[in-house]
DNA sequence: TCTGGGGTCCTAGGACCC
DNA sequence: TCTGGGGTCCTAGGACCC
C-alpha cells in the first residue's frame, strides 16, 4: 500500500439493454435507432412478466420508469414500441465492454452486467484523468457502438456518484473538494445505498438532501439505524475505500431461481411441478460450481395482494443432488403453504461449501447413485442443449421443465464459456 | 392481462445451552 | 424454583443493489 491517493473510473452504459438492442439492430439493417424513438425492453404481458427493463430518452420523457408495470407505461406513453429482452445478446455486449477496458488497465471490476470500475492509479495522473476517460468513452462508441457516462474520484463511491451527474454520454469528476457544490444538493435518495425506506424516514426527520444527511449527527443516525445509519453518513461525506476487486467473481454465498407462473397455481401438485422445474436448474448451477448446500429455503408470492413469505430449513449433511433438494422444497412448501393462490415460486439454497469436502453419511448411500444420475443428466444437457432431456412428469403439464436461469439458450453461452 | 429475477447483508426473536 | 446473564444457532423478514 502507497499514501497516495486512488484515482477510479466508473463506467454505465447509458439505458444498457435499450442500448444493446438499438446496436445490434441497426448493425442487422434496421433503419430506426430505438434509442432516437419512445422504446423500451420489456417483459411480455401475456406470461405475466410485464414490466419495463429498459427505456430510450424519448420513452423517459414520458414519466415512464424502469420496473413500471408495461400497461402503465403504455397508459403514459400509447406509442410505446417494446422489445423482449435476449439477455445473450447483453452478456456478449457485456464481455465485449469489459474486453475492451481492459486494453486501458488490467484492474477492471464488474460491477453488473452494464457497469464496471477501472483502478487507473499508477496509470495516470489526476490532472489528465478527464482527457483520458473521454478516450475510453470515445473508444467504446466507436467500437460496440454504445454510449457510456464515466464518473471519476478517488474512491469507488465517489466515482459511481459522479457516472450518474452527467447522462448520456458524458464524463464527470467527483473528487473529495467537489462534494458540497455536486453532490450535497441532491435529493437524499440519490445517495447509493439510500432506498425508498430509508429514504421516507430520512425525510419525515427533515433530511431531504444528501448534504443535510453528512452534515447531521453520526451519533443519532447509528441510534436510529443501527449499522446502515454510519454507513450512509460515511457515503454522504464520501467516505468509502473498498478497493476495485480485481477477482472475476466474488465467492458465491447462495444461489436460487424464481419465476412468476403465467397462471395462478392452486392445487399442490401443479406447485410440486414448478418447484422441480425450479430445482433442475439450481441443482444444475450447484453441481457445475462444484458446491453443496445447507440450507434450503422455498418463497411464495400471493396472487392477490403480492405480498411474499418463505420457509427455510437447515440440514445435517451438504447436498447437490436435484431430487434431494426436491424432496426438502416440498416439504418446506407443505409447511408454509396456506392453501392461497399462487403467482410466484422460488426457490433458494445457500450456506454453500466445496462439494469435495462432502461426507455422504451411512444413511445417504443411495444418494450416491442419485448424485451419478444427476452428473449424466448434466453431461447430456451440456452436449445437446437443455431441453434435451427432462423428467417425464413435465411432458402434459404445459411447464417449462427448467425454469429459469438455464431455462432457454439464452443462457448457455454464458454457461458454455466458463469451461 | 395487474408489478421480474438475480443477488447480499442485517436484525429481531425464539430455542437452547451453560 | 422464579429470576438472571451470556452465548450460539436458526428462521423470517426487510433493506438495498442491478
């Protein structure tokens, strides 16, 4: 470790998926940029997955806002054209972003799917920061085709801050001495880490900008808060000095996968089916990381008022095998299940360890041939495709056998090109 | 045809032990 | 037997992010 101070990048891809679209298409000949007209990805109505993912600026200028039911983005805006998303052509977009920071420095962190951090410190000096993340801005323009907003500072937060000052395709400083005049106007909830609850409590006690929270008492907002009230004081005077992990991906502490039923499940069975299907797929992730889990955990979402509650059960030995976690989702469902209509299922596993380190007791012995059984449906569905094989129980039902994730090729590029 | 899906971290409260 | 304290583990739920 040197004294001296960090310089970080922090670099959005402005309406990332909206932008990702527009490229490709007008690379495949389209004549319209979705981005010049009021345009959106959005899920599909009809499966009950209906919600704005990503918007153009005209759509914007409508109200309309990202995770808004479609129909009343339509209401807002009637001339709305959406997109289903292809989430494989996002992570190809995504890799080729994060390729092509890396000819700028070899510290790139991945922050989502459309945003990264670049430790430039060492690289160059401050004084020519601003000259060179318009060169990295230029150069994604005229490589992929897409704008980006890139915020600088001496620490990631500051840096995050600073990439949303200025949109689209703009470059924005926001070191320590700029705070008062850039960042303390703000709204409150503009503030990383400040949500809606948060929010509302801070401003029903007279906070309402990001300055009023760095300039009130520490004291009063740990006793208020707890934890989270010294951390959002510390982001509010822009105190933060996590460094840019250069690790790919930090150590996977769970793993889970949820869908929402394109009709409400009523009866027992049908939820079984969409708890397997569910499974598959996590079982299948479990497997390829190497991982068993101890702690299952199953959720449900009212139809009628969409409110969610789960159940979760923790257990002796790690397991990877899909038909054991089955069996422990359906019990785990029985118990919580108030005999309700369902829109949602989910299911979770976590307290994760190597599944090398794995002691199968006396009484599992058969899960042994169950674990070989898995690894061959695996191998198959690798070789030819996900929908290749599946249990034959999926075969009337008019459920996908592997919801989600994995579910549709989408996926398995980005599986693929991890081997 | 009414609002997705993937995560992480924290806290409160209860059970249980010494 | 009726009043504690300290500690760990587990579960449910809520907060935040993209």
């Amino acid at each position: 470790m040197n004294n001296e101070e960090k310089l970080i990048f922090h670099v959005d891809v402005n309406s990332a998926f909206l932008s990702f679209e527009a490229v490709y298409r007008l690379q495949h000949g389209a004549k319209v940029d979705l981005r010049d007209i009021p345009s959106a990805v959005a899920g599909s109505q009809a499966t009950r997955h209906g919600i704005i993912l990503a918007k153009s600026a005209p759509t914007k200028k409508y109200g309309v806002k990202t995770g808004e039911a479609v129909w009343e983005a339509k209401r807002k805006c009637p001339h709305l054209v959406t997109i289903p998303p292809n989430y494989a052509l996002y992570m190809c977009c995504h890799h080729s972003l994060v390729e092509l920071l890396k000819s700028f420095t070899d510290k790139v962190q991945v922050f989502s799917i459309d945003e990264c951090f670049m430790d430039m410190s060492g690289i160059i000096e401050e004084s020519q920061s601003i000259e060179a993340a318009n060169k990295v801005r230029e150069c994604i323009k005229k490589e992929l085709g897409f704008t980006v907003s890139i915020g600088i500072s001496t620490n990631k937060l500051l840096a995050k801050m600073a990439s949303d000052l200025k949109k689209p395709d703009a470059v924005s400083t926001l070191f320590p001495p700029e705070i008062p005049e850039k960042m303390w106007p703000l709204p409150v909830e503009e503030l990383y880490m400040v949500g809606r609850a948060t929010s509302y409590k801070l401003r029903k006690m007279g906070i309402d900008t990001i300055g009023s929270l760095a300039n009130c008492d520490p004291e009063l907002l740990k006793y208020k808060f707890k934890s989270w009230g010294e951390l959002i004081w510390n982001y509010a005077n822009g105190i933060e000095d996590s460094p840019v992990s250069l690790s790919s991906r930090e150590v996977i502490k769970g793993m889970g996968n949820s869908t929402t039923i394109h009709f409400d499940v009523e009866d027992k069975e049908t939820a079984y089916q969409v708890l397997l299907s569910l499974v598959e797929t996590v079982g299948m992730r479990l497997r390829f990381e190497g991982l068993c889990c101890r702690v299952i955990s199953v959720s449900i979402k009212r139809a009628e008022d969409l409110t969610l509650y789960s159940h979760q059960l923790k257990i002796q030995s790690p397991i990877d095998s899909t038909t054991a976690i089955y069996g422990y989702c359906k019990q785990l469902f029985d118990e919580a299940w108030k005999g309700e209509p369902i829109r949602h299922l989910g299911v979770r596993v976590s307290d994760l360890s190597p599944a090398s380190n794995v002691q199968l007791s006396m009484f599992e012995r058969d899960w042994e041939k169950q674990k070989k059984v898995d690894r061959a449906v695996d191998q198959i569905r690798m070789k030819f495709g996900p929908g290749s094989i599946f249990r034959s129980n999926f075969l009337w039902s008019g459920l996908a056998p592997l919801e989600g994730g994995l579910s549709d090729d989408a996926s398995y590029p980005v599986m693929t090109s991890i081997l």
